[in-house]
C-alpha cells in the first residue's frame, strides 16, 4: 500500500505532523535518518516522500544526517519518485550562501553578506562594514546559530579569539550587515504547496530566538543582561498580510522545487523589506495558531494527503 514516508532527524518537531496525519486517517511511516542503509540495488517503496531534514541536525549529534538524507533523496529521485522538499531544498537548507543567491535570482533583497573561512578572513571581511553594526552566523545553521551583533572590528576581534566563539559545522561564518528595525520583530511567512499560507510576526525584543518550534529554546543572543521584556506573545499570526514580496517568495520557491518553507524577512527604518533565511524544514508555533485558527502542519497533512491520492488513481 502506497504511503506517506515522512524523512526527518528531529521526532519533536515531527510529531506535530504525525498527529495530524492520524487526525486525517492518513498512512504514513516515518524514515528517521541520522542512521540506516540505503540498498541502491532496489527500488524505494511506492508513496510520496517529504523531507523534512534540518540544517541544525549536528545539534542534535546527528552530525552526517543531512549527508546521509541527500542520497536517500537523489535514490528517491532517481527512481521517479514523488518527493517533496528533495535534493535541491536541502541543498538551500543547508547553505545560507546558496540561499541568498537563490533569493537573488528572483530580484528578493538579502543583506550584504560575505563568505569567510579563518579567523584572518572572518576579520578582513568584516573591514567594509565597520563604522556599523553587524552580525556573523553560521552558513550551515538552523535556530539562530552562530548569530552575534557587533559594533567594532575589535568587539570582533575579541570574540574570535574567546572560548566563546563557535566553529560553523561547514567552517564558513557570515558576515551580515545588520538591518535595524524600527520595531523589534521579524516577519516569516509560511508556505504549503509552495502558495502562500500565513504570515506571523516573532517579537525580536527578548532576543533573537526565531525558531518557532514549542520544543525550540535557544539563548537570549542579543538580549540585554538584566533588562526586563514585558510578557507579551512572542509569535503572531498577522490577519490578512499582503505584499507584493509574497510572489516573488513563491517564484523562488516554485524555481528551487521547493513546497513547504518558511521565508524570514526584516523591514528597516525605510520600510525597505530584505530577506535572510528561507527555512525548508519550517515549524510552527502552536499558541500562535490556535490564536488565529490556523495550523501550517494540518496544512501540510492535507496537502500530503491530496498527493497520496494521486498516487492511488495513477497506481
């Protein structure tokens, strides 16, 4: 019997998606990856496939998931398979750089942004934008890694040579202008079936933690020492968000045969929208949700279902 074969490396953050699965009566078994074997002398089963890896994986001490998830999905496809969220979505999972010239491809508006390896290069790379703040991240990140705000060359100098400074997975740090906002949040905007499906708001305030997930806690990166954040929601589900960058989002998107995405973006004192971080294994926050009555994961457990179905009459 065809099924849906849910790939990922994370059971927290897949659960949510299974739930809904069995909500719908829908079949589905799950290929957790951090370990297994892939026999390339058979063929794969018969269903539609959804990928759910994370660039975050090593976080977890799941270090070569992603590696091993890139060939599981090249078999899939190999075979004509349905995959969805296959061997290009990670690649862009994986890889900030690639991303942003992805983004770019399609006219999307990213931070200035370099590329470095070394702790020389880190520092001479940043050298354009001193006299202003900026951020470095990991490449090869998830959940925020990797991300400090700076001031000075020497602020940065400082922590590369700190106990603090945290090697990138793939050894590729960014170095980012930082966009300031008027306000202190974030837009991401949520994709399934590769349409638009909603936009929420995250609350930077209390610190950069924009990893929607229940079970994500992440450290207060840019979080003041002592500084008291009034309790407010820190995710928002925005009524009737509209913008022209939403098509852009779903060409790029449509291009990179990618379906289910979350896009990150940031508005500076201008009004001017740049994007950062298209997200392939997205999450989503579920007191938020119940807030507004609208749920990514029963989206994606519906669109899931109505591709299975297509597998059934073509069977």
């Amino acid at each position: 019997m065809a099924k849906i074969y849910v790939i990922h490396e994370n059971s927290e953050w897949t659960v949510h998606l299974t739930r809904r699965l069995e909500e719908l009566g829908l079949p589905y078994e799950e290929w957790h990856l951090d370990q297994g074997t892939v026999d390339l002398n058979q063929a794969p089963p018969v269903g539609v496939f959804y990928s759910r890896m994370s660039a975050s994986a090593h976080t977890r001490d799941h270090r070569f998931a992603p590696e091993f998830t890139s060939n599981v999905l090249a078999w899939l496809e190999a075979h004509g398979r349905q995959v969805f969220n296959g061997t290009r979505a990670l690649e862009l999972e994986v890889s900030k750089v690639k991303q942003y010239l992805a983004l770019n491809a399609q006219g999307v508006r990213t931070p200035k942004t370099t590329a470095a390896i070394g702790k020389q290069h880190i520092v001479e790379a940043a050298r354009p934008f001193a006299g202003q703040p900026f951020i470095t991240k990991h490449n090869r990140a998830g959940k925020g890694l990797g991300v400090q705000l700076f001031q000075t060359l020497e602020g940065l100098e400082s922590y590369l040579n700190s106990p603090e400074f945290e090697e990138p997975v793939d050894g590729i740090t960014l170095i980012q202008e930082y966009i300031q906002a008027p306000e202190p949040y974030i837009t991401r905007c949520e994709f399934v079936g590769g349409k638009f499906v909603y936009a929420v708001r995250v609350d930077t305030s209390g610190g950069f933690e924009l990893c929607p997930a229940d079970a994500c806690n992440i450290g207060d990166l840019f979080c003041p020492v002592g500084e008291q954040v009034e309790e407010k929601p820190k995710f928002q589900i925005v009524e009737g968000f509209d913008d022209p960058i939403l098509r852009q989002y779903e060409q790029v998107l449509a291009v990179n045969n990618i379906q289910v995405a979350g896009i990150e973006f940031i508005r500076n004192a201008d009004g001017e929208i740049f994007t950062y971080d298209i997200n392939t294994n997205t999450n989503y926050n579920s007191d938020a949700e119940a807030a507004a009555g609208k749920f990514g994961m029963l989206e994606v457990a519906k669109f899931l279902g109505a591709e299975l179905a297509k597998v059934h009459v073509h069977a």
